[in-house]
C-alpha cells in the first residue's frame, strides 16, 4: 500500500470519526432528520458529478428497487438512528458502537438471511468477543440510564444496517461502479428525508461531502478491502474528538469496549487485514 494511500485512509478515518462530532453539534441547533437530509443531498451533489465523469450511471438501469433498498438499508435508516441516538449518548460512544458491523455481518451469517457468508471459527471468536466489548460498555458506560440505554441500541441497530446493507450490494449490485452505486443512494436517501427536512444551514455536510470523495479515490487506488481499513481507525478518533471538543467523559470500560469491539469486529471479518495487491487496478479506474 502506497505512501499516499496511507495519507488518504488516516485523513478519512479522521474526517469520519469527526461526523460523530459533527452530528453531536448539529443537534444542538437541528432536527436529526434535518441533519441526515443535508449530509445526504450534499454528498450526493458531490458524487454524482464523479459517477457522471465515470460514465457508470448507466449500470443503474433496472435497479431501481435495489437502489431503494439499499437506500434505507444502509443510509437513510443507519444515518437517522445513528443521530438519533447521540441525542442520549456521547459522539466517542457512537463512534465505538458503529464499528459492530463486522460482528453483525458474522452474526447475520448463522441465519437463513446470509449463509453465504458463513464465517469459521475465527470468525466466531470475534463475534463473541465483540459481544462482550458491548455488553461492557452497556453495562458500565450507560448502565441505569434508559434514555441512554436506548440512544446505544438505536446506534447498534445501524451496525446491523450497515452489514445487511453490505450482503445486499454485494448480491444486488454486482459490477456495479461504487460510485455509481453511492451517489444513487444517497441521492434517494434524500429525497426519502427530505419531507422532514428543516430549511435551514446544515454543520455537518463538509466531512461526508470530503469523506466520500477520499473514500472513493483509495477504492479506485487500492480496492475496496484497503479502503475498509478505516472501520478500524475512525473509532479512535471519534473518542479523540469527543474527549478534546466535548469534553465527553471515558472511563477504563470505554477503552475496555472500543479494544473489545474492534477486536472482535477483526476476527469476525477473517481475522486478518487485508492482503497485498497482486494485480492491477486499472479496471476501477476506468
């Protein structure tokens, strides 16, 4: 992995952690459907340009209901839950509870849903081990508060968004351009919030318009399985940012969580880190 790809995954991992803060400080003055509707029509404003200059928009046709669903699936749905949830529990905690999805997509993988993705023992292992983290930080860091109780499960319930989100693109979306794929949904993201929308001045759109532009430029250099490594950086910087803007309190079961999460989220991905690139990209270029 290059030097530059190194760069652009920690400033992503950077700006994404920041979103947590981001939406922390947007409620302060705006609805959550308010606030999921601007970082959506403003990241789509930004990615359809490039799925246009890519000329991948015309993979699109005749998937309109995948496009749907994976609109709901994985943006709109995770996007409000997520905001929704930080009404009651800190932006560090939210960005430790998101990083689940792996453990949801192992867990998903023992039903009916995705035996396709069938994980091994390793695999197990983390989804246990994961299991603990949050059984911890619920346990400890929001034990006794039920409004905070709840904020924790709305934001867990997006981890499960985002892994179903990723087993139906990958079942739905196959040769599609990533681009292509992401401006579509979020494009229909927004218009399904749009109703619920606040006309006013969106805080939190420049970290999602820059993330995805980044995101999609390490896809097109190094593929999407380097690109994932930021689902294990962003976590830290989220606690960073909440620690050092917010002054949010963590306690030796936070760092306890986000070591158990992340670890568990690891090994219920494969229990290794992506391997090196053995043949070209230049297909994702194109």
């Amino acid at each position: 992995m290059s030097r530059r790809s190194w760069f652009l995954l920690l400033v992503l991992a950077a700006t994404w952690g920041a979103s947590y803060l981001f939406i922390k400080i947007g409620l302060r003055d705006f609805s959550a459907p308010f606030l999921v509707f601007a970082r959506t029509a403003l990241a789509a404003l930004v990615l359809l340009p490039v799925a246009l200059h890519r000329n991948a928009l015309g993979a699109l046709r005749g998937r309109g209901g995948s496009i749907a669903l994976l609109a709901v699936l994985q943006v709109a749905a995770p996007f409000l839950l997520i905001t929704l949830g930080e009404r009651w529990i800190p932006s560090a905690l939210a960005g430790i509870l998101v990083a689940s999805a792996p453990i949801w997509t192992a867990a998903l993988a023992f039903t009916a849903y995705a035996p396709a993705e069938r994980p091994g023992s390793v695999a197990l292992a983390g989804l246990g081990v994961g299991m603990v983290g949050v059984a911890l930080l619920f346990g400890i860091d929001l034990g006794g508060d039920r409004l905070a109780v709840l904020g924790g499960l709305m934001v867990l319930l997006a981890g499960l968004g985002y892994a179903g989100g990723g087993i139906e693109f990958k079942r739905r979306m196959a040769g599609v351009d990533p681009a292509a794929a992401a401006a579509a949904t979020m494009s229909v993201s927004a218009v399904l919030t749009l109703p619920a929308a606040l006309l006013t001045l969106p805080t939190s759109a420049g970290a999602d318009s820059v993330s995805a532009l980044i995101f999609y430029g390490l896809i097109a250099d190094e593929g999407p399985s380097r690109a994932a490594l930021v689902a294990y950086l962003s976590p830290g910087f989220a606690v960073g940012y909440g620690v050092a803007v917010l002054g949010e309190p963590v306690t030796a079961a936070t760092f306890a969580g986000l070591a158990l999460i992340l670890g568990g989220s690891y090994l219920a991905a494969g229990g290794r880190l992506p391997a090196r690139r053995r043949t070209a990209v230049a297909s994702a270029r194109s």
